[in-house]
C-alpha cells in the first residue's frame, strides 16, 4: 500500500501556500481540462509519484497547480520538461535561475516556479515567464497613458500586445481570483482592455 504521508504533505504544503479555498464544480471541470492528476502522470510516465512528492516537498520540483476537491493534485502535462532540459532535478534550479541576468531576481522567479502558481502560463518557461511580463508591463503602461479617444493606430498596437499574452494565458478560474486575491492578469490586461477600446470596424489589423 502507497505510504500516504508525502500525499498529505504536499496538501499541507499546498494550502499553505495558497489558503484553503473551495473548489466548485466550474473549478473541478476547468482544471481536469487544463492539467492532469499527478498519479495519472507519472504512471504514464513510469515515474514513482510518492517520489515525485517528494521532490516537491525538497524545493526540486513545483508544487501542484491545484488540489481539485476530490483531493487529486493537478500538475501540468509537462511537469518534467524543464527538468529534462536542465539535465535533471538536481541542476534545475542553477538552470532555471541562469535565464535572470539579475541572482535575486531569478531566485525570486525560481520561488514562484516552486509554489506551483504559475498557473498563469499555458506552458512555464524561463522565457514564457519573461515574456508575460513585458507584455502586461506594456499593457499597464498603455491603459494608463490612454486618453478618452486613442487614434485607431493605438489601438491597433494595444490589441497586438494583447492578443500576444491571450496566447500565452489560459482562461483561468474562480478559485485562483480567490487564491490570488483579485483580478488574474486576464481579467486586467485582456478582457479589460478589449473592452474599453474595441477595434473599428474595418480590414483586419496586422501591426507586424
């Protein structure tokens, strides 16, 4: 029989990261789509998954991205891809954190791989991660610079940068508006601005 300690521990793990929030029916649907349990994972993979735990549990490896409320912990399908391409567990982080010019910096981004939130990102990369960022930077900057009634040309350029993170973005989910405490960069730099300045109407747009 499996040794269920490293399951409720990465759970405790888990909830103390992101607080203990519920989980609904949308929520359950919304992340079976996106992720995999991890059992299902690693059996695919011929990978243990008390010791997959474990490498969570030891900082080598993020936590899931959800508890879904049947209890599965819900990781992302290639949760082993940028361990892969470092070379494995033990050399990911010096890899990971060698995308940052900046040590503090990628020590920071290397915190946040770990607790499993980077939720935010149809694939995590180093550079999808430094990407989304100068997107939503840019986008914050525009909507603040805006006036009343921006000239087609801007709003052509915002809509470029806009679709750029909606491709990196998933949809998100009502439980990670809790777990984040507020609006997902969804919410703020795709939904919000196509809603305050629409193209015109007219031949499809291609700022490239």
């Amino acid at each position: 029989m499996t040794d269920p300690t490293p399951a409720r521990e990465v759970a405790r793990r888990f909830r103390e990261v992101n607080g203990d929030h519920p989980m609904t029916a949308a929520d359950d649907a919304y992340v079976t789509a996106q992720f995999v349990p991890l059992e299902e994972l690693c059996a695919a993979l011929g990978r243990d998954a008390d010791g997959v735990r474990r490498l969570m549990l030891d900082g080598l490896l993020p936590l899931p991205g959800y508890l879904r409320s049947d209890g599965a912990e819900m990781v992302p399908r290639d949760l082993f891809r940028l361990a892969d391409a470092a070379g494995g567990t033990d050399r990911l982080r010096a890899w990971f954190t060698g995308h940052w010019e900046d040590p503090a910096r990628g020590a920071a981004e290397w915190e946040a791989y770990l607790s499993g939130q980077y939720v935010c990102l149809h694939s995590v990369t180093p550079a999808n991660i430094r990407r989304k960022e100068e997107l939503t930077a840019e986008i914050t900057a525009a909507l603040a610079a805006a006036g009343e009634a921006p000239p087609p040309g801007w709003r052509v350029a915002l809509h470029a940068r806009v679709d750029a993170l909606d491709a990196l973005e998933p949809a998100f989910t009502e439980y990670d508006r809790l777990r984040f405490g507020g609006s997902t960069s969804r919410d703020t730099c795709v939904d919000a601005p196509r809603a305050r300045f629409p193209l015109p109407p007219g031949p499809a747009r291609t700022p490239r």
